[in-house]
C-alpha cells in the first residue's frame, strides 16, 4: 500500500481521527478481508477507545465503505501503474495495450492485496458510486473511468463502434473480475501464484482480441 499505514500513525494526536480509522481499517482489510474491519478493531490498531470512532462513523459498514473507496483508489493506482508501463507508439497498438493494462492491474491488484480487493467494491452499490472521487487514482480517474477512456481510445480510432462502448466495458469489468475473484476467494485461490499470473495474462489479451474481432466491421 502506497499510503502511510496505520501502525505509522498510532503515535498522532487525534488531529484527524477519521483518517487514521480509515487507515487502520485498510490494514485490517488488507489481512483479513472486509470482514475484518470492525471499529473495535480499527479504534484498537489506532490507539484510541472505541466510543471516538462513533463521532465518525455509525457503524462497521460506514467505515468499510471508507476502506472500500480507499481500496478502490489503490486499484486505480495499480492500473494507472500497469499503462504507464505501456511502451508502444503505433497509436492502435498502444490503445490495444492500454486496454490490456486495464485487466492486469485490476488483476495484479486482487492476487497482491486479496484482503484490499476484497473490500474494494464493499461500495459500489450503483453505477454512480464507480465514478466516485474518493475512489480516484494520482491521475484523477477512477478505476471504471480507466476502463472507459481505454475503450474510448479504442472508439476513437475506428476499432470499436461507439454504439459497443458500454457493452465492453461491462463485459472486460465483468470477466477480469470474475476471474479475480475465483483466484482469490474461490476455487483457484489454491493455485500457485505464478499459474494464476499466467491464467491472468491469457484471460486478458483473449478477451481483448475477442472483443475487437467480434467488432471488426465499420465502426458506427
């Protein structure tokens, strides 16, 4: 996590309590999922008494829907991180690869920080909550919004019809996390870490050479 962690903060003089709790909240989830963030827990990691929090937060599920933004953050910066590796200059094959660095930061984030992914999306309760600027990256965009200007990207060029923007859009979201999800709390959990990367990788560049073939006509 790039933020300052919570065992970083126990020593501070309540100046912004809040903050902390959130910090302390996303250690908890980090380890232990969001389940694991409780506000006699985060009030304990914090170093302050259980009855402060409440002048915050009203309960367990207000502070993990402040953990799950801050979570949801740390995903934008994952996939932010994954495109700025992008190197083409072919303006078609770069838009394809920033595309493909969508799914494997969204990945990368799942299998490096379970606990934090598994918290992310504890908020997004509506389509309204993915363009929630609490949930921006350092370039101001959310995850979803990441996903929307790669595709977008993809719409401008002539490789995709405006008309399919949402389509695949829900349908790169609903893969990539499907698979996330099966490879940290499901039946591939077991698996090493290596075979899960690669299954990862595949998933990705699959889906998007599906997509694109499948919208190989004129755009329109």
């Amino acid at each position: 996590m790039s933020r300052t962690s919570a065992s970083d903060k126990r020593s501070y003089h309540h100046g912004d309590l809040r903050a902390a709790l959130c910090l302390a909240g996303y250690e908890l989830a980090a380890a232990g999922g969001a389940q694991a963030v409780t506000l006699r827990a985060a009030t304990r990691l914090a170093g302050v008494s259980p009855a402060a929090a409440y002048r915050h937060f009203a309960s367990h599920d207000d502070l993990r829907l402040a953990v799950g933004a801050m979570a949801m953050a740390e995903l934008a910066r994952s996939i932010e991180r994954h495109q700025s590796a992008v190197t083409a200059t072919e303006p078609e094959t770069r838009a394809k690869q920033r595309l493909v660095a969508v799914g494997d930061g969204y990945i990368s984030f799942a299998l490096d920080t379970p606990g934090a992914f598994d918290v992310a999306l504890f908020g997004l309760f509506t389509m309204e909550h993915a363009f929630d600027p609490a949930t921006m990256g350092p370039t101001g965009r959310t995850p979803f919004e990441l996903l929307t200007d790669a595709i977008g990207e993809l719409v401008a060029l002539g490789l995709l019809p405006p008309a399919s923007a949402e389509a695949v859009a829900i349908t790169c979201w609903s893969s990539v996390h499907g698979f996330a999800t099966l490879a940290t709390s499901g039946p591939l959990r077991e698996h090493p870490r290596t075979e899960l990367d690669a299954m990862g990788r595949q998933i990705v560049r699959g889906l998007t050479v599906s997509l694109l073939s499948s919208f190989s006509g004129p755009a329109g």
